[in-house]
C-alpha cells in the first residue's frame, strides 16, 4: 500500500476485571444490541414463571455500570419499557420487585456534559424510579452479585458494562505510538507518530496538536468524520505536492436522550433540555439517512410507537448466553 488509514474504533474495557467481561453484557455493537434485547427478553419470560420471590427479584433486578451516555439511555429505555410493556406483556410479574440501579464512579451523570445536562439526567432518571449510585466503582461480579468497591452488593442476573472503552490492538503499532485507552498517537496531520505513511482516525487516535483540545478530541462520530474529511483532503494535497492542513475539531455539540419526550442537548454557547431538545435528537438522528423513503419511514415508526407505546415485534431471536454463573 501507499498509505494505511485505521479507523477501527474502540472496544469496551472492563478493566481488568475478567469476570465482569464474561458475565456482563455490553452494547458497542449491533450484534451485542440484539443480544442485549433478547437476553432481557428471556429474564422477563422466566421471572413471569418463577415463583420463588428471591428469585423473582434477582431477575428482575437491572445493574447498568456507566453514567455516560449510553448507561443514561439504556436506564431511561428500560424504566419505561417497564411501565410501558412489561405491566402489560408480563401481568404475572410484581414489578414492585423490580429495581434498575445505574452506578458510576464519578461525582455526577453524563459527567462530559454541561451541568444542566447532568441535573436533566439525574432528575428525570429518578422520577422513572431509577436508583442512581454515583462515586462508587463496580469491582467484581460473583455469583450473580455485583460487587461495589465501597462494600455493598446487589444480587442481579443483568449487569449491563458501559462503563468505558480501550482502543482495538493493532498489532504491529509501535509500543511508543501508543498513549492513554490504547489510543494511537497521531500527529496534526493524524499520521501515527513513528510511522511515514500510516494514519489513524476517530475514536482510536489521540491527537495533542489541537489548541483548543490540548488534552486530546472527545470520542465522538462528529470527530472521526472531521477527521477523515480532512485526511481525504490531505492525502490528494500529498499527491500533488501541496502544503498539508492541520486538523481543527469543529465541535457542533452533544445530546443524549434521557426518556421519551425528554433529552438534554450541549451546543458551544448554551445548552437546553425537555421536549425542543428530544425533537432535535430525533431531527438530528433523521437527517444522516440516506433517502428520503428512509427518513419517512423512521419518521413514521416512531410516531406510531410514540403514540401507542407499543413496539408490536417482540420476538425472541437468539437462545440464552451461557454464562456460566
């Protein structure tokens, strides 16, 4: 080759923590999603059949490790899908047995965001009945308890790993060109540090060249497509022996949603919450589709679920993970 981009993004990191990572479920990937969706599907299923209450509530319990984004989401996803769905699919179950506890190490939710993120989530998270636990760290998962580092523990059959990433390996980097995370260092120009014609992109190069982000870019989609908008535009400057543009992150913002209706949105210069900001989670999700059919028919899907709180398909598509709990 002339040149070698690598733009293979992250991986989750469980910390060293081996049980963690053969226990728990994580959700980086579409396949991991599904299963995700279908492994809940099941604990519903055999908690409606149980007739043990301890046991019940062992399955009913819900720890989700990570107060980012994605542990933020799935913990208001999955309070309603409780109020919405699991009342009404599942009326053997006593849902005043179940509990979803959302735990991180840090002092406070979404904690990249802006404080009136932070307050929106964690307000909006309790009033779905979540159990938020902020400052404590999981340390181990044994014999389906979750193990916190202050002592407690929380009997459950789900433990849902958000709670951070490490950059793929990729084997043949030198061990120089790579920094915090396992992210590999790049130059202004994203080149590998060390290398002449391999570069890296997104999530798993950390770049220290720009002013504005002096202890390296936010893991975001918006920065890996800057990245390789800018690197495209490089490599043809490099064929015709042109002068090279250092890469500026133009940051546009952040947002997450919290529940339906609700969602918290950080722009450069103010940040807002409540329904203007979930209309412009959902504006923003639409426009990256393709084609205008596709656009009409998210648009359509979700005002049917919207309005009936009903997602209709819920079949079971994958057996049971063994995990050898």
């Amino acid at each position: 080759y002339d040149y070698l981009v690598l733009a293979l993004g992250t991986e989750t990191n469980y910390f060293g923590m081996e049980n963690v990572k053969k226990c728990s479920l994580s959700m980086k990937t579409i396949d991991e999603a599904l299963y995700l969706r279908n492994y809940m599907l099941l604990t519903l299923e055999e908690a409606a059949r149980n007739k043990d209450i301890k046991k019940a509530q062992k399955l009913q319990n819900i720890v989700i490790a990570g107060g980012g984004p994605t542990g933020v989401e799935l913990a208001g996803m999955i309070a309603e899908m409780g109020s919405y769905i699991a009342e009404k699919e599942y009326p053997e179950i006593k849902l005043s047995l179940s509990n979803i506890y959302l735990i991180d190490a840090l002092p406070a939710l979404l904690s990249p965001m802006s404080k009136t993120a932070q307050e929106a989530a964690h307000e909006r998270l309790t009033k779905l009945g979540v159990k938020i636990i902020l400052n404590v760290a999981v340390k181990d998962y044994v014999d389906q308890q979750v193990i916190l580092a202050d002592g407690r523990s929380i009997e459950t059959e789900t433990l849902i790993w958000t709670s951070g990433v490490i950059g793929r390996e990729v084997p043949g980097i030198p061990a120089e060109s790579l920094g915090k995370g396992r992210r590999i260092l790049v130059d202004a120009y994203n080149k590998v540090q060390g290398t002449k014609n391999i570069y890296a992109l997104g999530d798993i190069a950390l770049q220290f060249t720009d002013k504005n982000f002096p202890k390296g870019h936010p893991q975001l989609a918006q920065v890996a497509i800057q990245h390789a908008v800018n690197l495209g535009k490089n490599l043809k400057r490099l064929e015709d022996d042109k002068v090279l543009v250092p890469f500026s992150y133009n940051n546009k913002g952040s947002m997450a949603i919290i529940s339906k209706f609700n969602a918290v949105v950080d722009l450069p210069k103010f940040s807002y919450k409540g329904f203007i900001a979930w209309l412009t989670w959902l504006f923003i999700h639409i426009i990256p589709l393709i084609t205008f059919r596709s656009k009409a028919r998210l648009a359509f899907n979700w005002l049917r679920l919207f309005i009936t709180n009903n997602p209709s398909i819920r079949l079971i598509l994958r057996p049971k993970k063994d995990t050898g709990q």
